[in-house]
C-alpha cells in the first residue's frame, strides 16, 4: 500500500480536481493520494468528484486556509 | 471540520500526517474585529447616502453568500465538460429558477400600478457582440479561474493570483469601453433586445422559462450519471 | 489568556459555529440565499445585480489619474455616465457593492479562521490571471456584462439575450478547459 501525496498548494480550481484524477488512475487499489490543497473550492469539489466515484475520503485542515484531502482507491 | 473529527475509517502511516505544524492564530478575533469595523463603514455610508449602505451592505451579504457555498458560476460552465460534475451547474439552475419568479412578481406589481417596469436595462440587443463577448469572457473566466463575482470573493480570501487578473480585468474593460463605439454601430445596432413577455405574455413566458430549466436541470444530472460510468469504465 | 483560549475553545466547539461560520454551506443555500438578495436588490434599486460595469468606471477614473482623459469616448458619453465619472469611486453605488462583495468574502474566511495569503506559484498563473483577466474584461462589455449582469440577471430578467450569453459563455468554457489543460496546469 503507497502513500502519494500531491502538492495543490497555489493551485486554482479546476487543476486540484484534474491532476487528482489524474493521478488517481495511475496508483494501485487500496494506494491512498493525499491532496495537499489552499483553496476553498478544491477543498469542497475534490472530495465531492472522490466520493461521487466511490472511494473513501477524507478532509483535514491542517492550518489556516489548508487542507488535506485523503483519497482511498477502494476499486 | 466536524465530519474528519469522526474516527477515521482511512489507516494513514503516522509519518505522512502533518503533525509538526506551527500551532494555529485562531483569526476569528480578527473576524469579529473587522465585523466592527464593517458596521461603522455602513452608519457612515449612511449617513453620506442610505442608497450607498444598501448597495454596501448587499454587496457584503452577496461576498458572504458565494465564499461560504463556494458558488462558482464559473464551475457550473466548466466542469460539465472539464471534470464531468453538474452539481454546480444545477444550482445555478436553481437560483435562476428561483430568481425569475421573483424578478417577474416585481416587474408584474410595477406594470399593474401603471409604472414603469424596473431593470429593462438589463434586457439587451441580442448581435454577434453578445455571442463573442460572451464566448472570450468564457475563455477568460475558466483560465483565470474566476469570473468577475468570483475573482472579488477571490481577492477577498486572499488570492494573489486574482488581484492581479481583477487589475487585468479592469484594463480590458477599459479598452472595450474605448472600443465600443465601433462594437455599438457596426455590431450592436443590428440586434434588438427580445423580452420574452412581449412573445409569451407574462405567465406563458414564466412557464417556458421554468420548463427550460427543467429540462436542464433533468439533462445535467442525467449527463453527470453517465459521464460517471463511462469515466469508471476508461480507468 | 487561558480564559481567552477557553472561549475560542468554545467557539470551535459549539455546533452552530460549526454548520454556519466554520463549514461550507451546500450549493443550494448559496443558490436560495443567492436569489434571495437578487430579488431584494431589484426590489430596492430597480435594477438587478452587476458587477462588471464599475470594473470600466475604474478603469477610466485610472486612466484619467494618469493624464488621459475619456471625455470623447463614446462609451462615457451619456449623461449617466458622465455625472457617476464626476461623483468618483466612493459615491458609485456599483464599486460600492463590488467592495461589499470583496469585505464580505474576507468576513467569512477570517470568521471561519481560513484566511491565507495565496502567492502566485509559477509564471503561468501569471500569464493566465493576465489574460483571462483581460479576455474577461472586454467580452463582458461588448456583451453587456458578465455571469452575473448578462446571465443571471438577464435571463431571471426573462431576457433571451441571458440565454444567447450562456451559449456563448459554455462555448467559450469548454475552448477555455482546453487551453487550460494543454498551457496552464
């Protein structure tokens, strides 16, 4: 089991969305892909597209304005 | 967020957690403090003029409204086609939905009182200039990841990246308005403006517009459902 | 200080905080809320909301700040105009709003204890904000505003040009996906 971690930070919507998707698709079942993001749409899109698809996800704030968004590539 | 504080179903390796962070400065002081100073920027609008204050303090409730829904009326352009969501996009539908009753209710009140119907100025010529213009502002909006409303609220939560598209924007503007002259006789004067009233009368124009909403609304879930599959079956 | 961390404590914890300061709110209550204050604000001005045309006020009280003059443009031309160009920035309802709209987005970050600088990363952000910006700023006057003056209050304004603009603008989006996709992610 891997543990990717994308940097997001700086990056305005929809490029959060699109390189999470795309990265997705290249990490095996049950890889997690950790979304680092600072803005506050990603933070409510990313997670919506993840779970509309199925995965597990999560959201953490891990400061001010930045967020975690933790993907499990369940299928 | 009150959701993550839920036990965890994700199994994360301790080391990938941010656990060294520098410990946070609440800012909700901060909040209340500029809160305040809003407040006193209102009494003093009004004091000046009371049609100031109102405009102020709709726009603060329109800034308020779109940075905590995250409304983007950029996204519900963009992602049907860039990430295949239409949640967005079946929102906007609803405010428009929403927002038509409401304006119609109004212009009907005025037209029975005998006075003049309020915001025709916003019913335009329908020309080329209003396909281009509306075509470049799309373009625009989806590569400086904001449109006019949301590149303010952007401004307003910090983003450089938009101060400086706003800067751009207000220069564009500027040379259309130079431009404009030409826009207006070569262009514009061509089309006319269409009420859809005056073709459906008001009821009928109503349930048309209500219909096409609809029917929208139907089609954008329906196209998000199967985009969704067919997305599964390329991975 | 302890009692002041114990208040902030507080605030975090307390529930009402939470769902309406601290979390995003769904789509839909931006959507009611949304209409909501279109309504009031047509009810209130007699016209609906609009943002881009202060954006070309702006740019002319700039341009006139820095010696040019717009006098003779034919866009500055009618009377309207003229006296909002003479009143200035602070007595323009329209900047006025789009200022309250600018506060208002900072009141809700820093309410929900998010506000953070974003710095530009790379120089295609810059080129994009730049272009985009522009592209923006001169399609919304040729075509008589943006997603909010051309789309939703023309076409909550039962205008078919909101509708003709909406075609236009989803055109537009889909080339903008593109160019964004290939020349700036």
């Amino acid at each position: 089991m891997n543990e990717v971690v994308l940097d997001c930070m700086g990056e305005a919507c929809p490029v959060p969305l699109i390189k999470a998707q795309n990265k997705l698709k290249e990490l095996a079942l049950g890889d997690l892909l950790i979304v680092q993001i600072d803005h506050s749409c990603a933070m409510k899109n990313v997670p919506e597209w993840a779970r509309k698809e199925g995965y597990n996800v999560e959201v953490e704030e891990v400061d001010d304005g930045e967020w975690e968004v933790i993907i499990e590539k369940t299928k | 967020m009150s959701e993550n504080e839920t036990v965890s179903s994700i199994q994360r390796s301790p080391r990938s957690r941010a656990s060294t962070r520098k410990p946070k400065v609440n800012q909700i002081p901060f909040g209340v403090l500029l809160l305040l100073i809003t407040i006193g920027m209102g009494i003093m609008l009004n004091i000046q003029s009371s049609n100031l204050a109102l405009f102020f303090i709709t726009g603060i409730c329109f800034g308020f409204i779109l940075q905590k829904s995250r409304f983007c009326f950029t996204a519900s352009m963009r992602d049907p086609y860039l990430t295949g969501s239409t949640s967005v996009t079946r929102m906007v539908l609803v405010a428009f939905a929403i927002t038509t009753i409401g304006f119609t209710a109004i212009k009907y009140g005025y037209l029975q009182s005998g006075l003049p119907i309020p915001g025709m100025g916003y019913v335009v010529p329908i020309s080329f200039a209003t396909i281009i213009g509306a075509f470049l502002f799309g373009i625009g909006m989806v590569i400086a990841g904001g449109c006019a409303s949301g590149t303010l609220m952007r401004v307003g939560e910090g983003f450089t990246m938009q101060i400086l598209s706003l800067i751009f924007f207000v220069i564009g503007s500027l040379w259309a308005a130079h431009d404009f002259e030409w826009w207006k006789f070569h262009v514009i004067s061509k089309g006319k403006p269409i009420f859809l009233p005056d073709i459906f009368g008001w009821f009928g124009a109503v349930i048309v517009q209500l219909l096409i909403i609809l029917f929208l609304y139907i089609a954008a879930e329906k196209y998000q459902k199967a985009r969704t599959i067919k997305d599964q079956q390329n991975n | 200080m302890s009692a002041y961390k114990e208040l902030i404590n507080k605030i975090n914890k307390n529930e009402f905080y939470k769902r309406w300061l601290k979390d995003a709110w769904p789509y839909i209550t931006g959507a009611v809320l949304l209409s909501l204050f279109q309504i009031v604000t047509l009810a209130t001005t007699k016209n609906p909301w609009g943002v881009t045309g202060a954006f070309a006020n702006w740019g002319a009280w700039i341009y006139e700040a820095l010696g040019g003059s717009v006098d003779k443009w034919y866009y500055f031309s009618s009377d309207g105009a003229q006296a909002t160009l003479q009143a200035g920035f602070l007595k323009d309802p329209g900047s006025i709003r789009n200022i309250g709209i600018i506060i208002g987005a900072l009141l809700a970050t820093l309410l929900a204890s998010q506000f953070k600088i974003k710095k530009i990363k790379s120089k295609k952000q810059i080129f994009a904000a730049i272009l985009g910006g522009l592209l923006m700023g001169y399609g919304a006057r040729i075509a008589y505003g943006c997603n909010i003056g051309a789309l939703f209050s023309g076409i909550s304004s039962l205008s078919l040009s909101g509708w003709i603009f909406a075609i236009g603008m989803f055109g537009g989006a889909i080339v903008g996906g593109k160019l964004l996709v290939k020349y700036f992610m």
